[in-house]
C-alpha cells in the first residue's frame, strides 16, 4: 500500500471534521437573505418616514413604505411563531 | 408576495399621480380671473426603467391648453385695448369641478386597490397561524 496516499488521505479527513457544521447550499444562505431584505425593508421603511416628517417624501410614499414594512413585520413575526412551536414540540417529546 | 407588493406600488403611483393632476387643477381654479392665464392640464405617462414599463403611471411634462384666452370688456381695465376688451383666462370653472371630481373617482378606485392588496396579504399570512 503506498504510505503517501494514505496519509494524504488521513490529512484530507482531518481537515474534514465530521462534527463541523456543513454549509449547506441552499438552507443557510435563503434564511440570511431574507433576514437582509426584511431588515433593508425596515430601513427603507425608517427612512421615508423621516423624510416625510422632514418634509422631502410626500404621504404616499409613506404609506406604501409603512404598508411593505407592516408586510414585512408580520410575515417575520409568523415565521418565527412558527419556529419556536417547533421547536416547543421538539422539547415536549419524551426521551 | 412580490406580486402583492407591486400592487401596493401600482396603487401608490396611481394615487400620486391622481394628487398631481388635483393640484394643477387648482392652480387652474385660483388662476380663473388672472388675465392671459392658459389652464393648465396634466399628461400621464406609463413608468420606463431600464427601457421596460413598470406598470406605474407618472405625470409627464405640462400641458398648456391652447383654447383662445376669454375677451373680457372692462374699459376701466388696465390691461385694457381701445375697444375696451382685454384677454382673461380660458379656464371654465365647470370642467374643472368636473375634472377635479373625476380625479377623485380615480384616487378612490387606486385606494381601493392598495387597500384590496393589503387585505390579501394579510389573509394570506393569517394561514399560517391558528
């Protein structure tokens, strides 16, 4: 058996743990997306309001912004509702 | 849900646009005894970004509408000719109030929508919760 191999092969392992955390491809990268555009809609949202009181965005602009923020506030509040039942449930189950 | 916050978007433009041509028509209305005054009409045009519509409506460039100015007869007048007559506004305070009813007609109707759009969402999200 060639010794090099094997030990290339020991080293590939090892730079591997089987107990790290994979990046999965999908999964991970959708939630942090959509965690940026809820918080880029918050701001968006923030920033005309404080146009509009100062006097640059006319009403509808804010109301559009306030309209998407409220959107975008609820669809969050759910999803996380949503979460913590799950993972409530995952706590009740008998070991 | 993008499709749904389009809509709220479509509406707001409708909504400015409507508040738009309103304001116009009264300039149109305060200006009806201002001598020489041309009334004022707001043109629509559809949204372009990047060479496509959008789907929202903008208010393009004034208008001047060209109808021969009223020929008012005050001697005492200033701006008076020889004969007496000088050149009032050719607003008619009828197709403003008219006008301006029909922008409100449209606002509501955009109105509707936002808030036709709004409600959707929201039954949407109430699925998910119990």
């Amino acid at each position: 058996m060639d010794l090099r191999s094997s030990v290339a092969a020991q080293q590939y392992a090892a730079t591997r743990p089987a107990t790290a955390a994979k990046q999965a491809p999908g999964g991970m990268g959708g939630l942090e997306k959509a965690a940026q555009d809820f918080a880029q809609t918050l701001q968006k949202g923030e920033e005309t309001a404080l146009s509009a009181m100062a006097g640059g965005a006319d009403a509808h602009s804010l109301v559009q912004a306030l309209a998407q923020t409220e959107l975008a506030v609820e669809t969050a509040v759910t999803v996380r509702d949503k979460v913590v039942e799950a993972y409530q449930e995952i706590l009740r189950m008998p070991v | 849900m993008n499709e749904l916050a389009n809509t709220l978007a479509v509406s707001a433009s409708g909504m400015k646009a409507q508040a738009g041509r309103l304001r116009f028509l009264s300039e149109n209305i305060a200006n009806a005894d201002t001598p020489g005054y041309r009334r004022k009409t707001a043109t629509f045009d559809q949204d372009m970004q990047a060479g496509q519509a959008t789907g929202q409506v903008t208010t393009g460039p004034v208008v001047l509408d060209q109808q021969p100015l009223a020929r008012i007869y005050s001697p005492g007048h200033p701006l008076a000719d020889e004969n007496g007559y000088y050149d009032g506004s050719n607003v008619d305070l009828i197709v403003e109030i008219a006008d301006a009813r029909e922008a409100q007609r449209s606002y509501e109707a955009n109105l509707k929508m936002f808030e036709q759009a709004r409600q959707m969402s929201q039954s949407l999200l109430q699925l998910l919760r119990r």
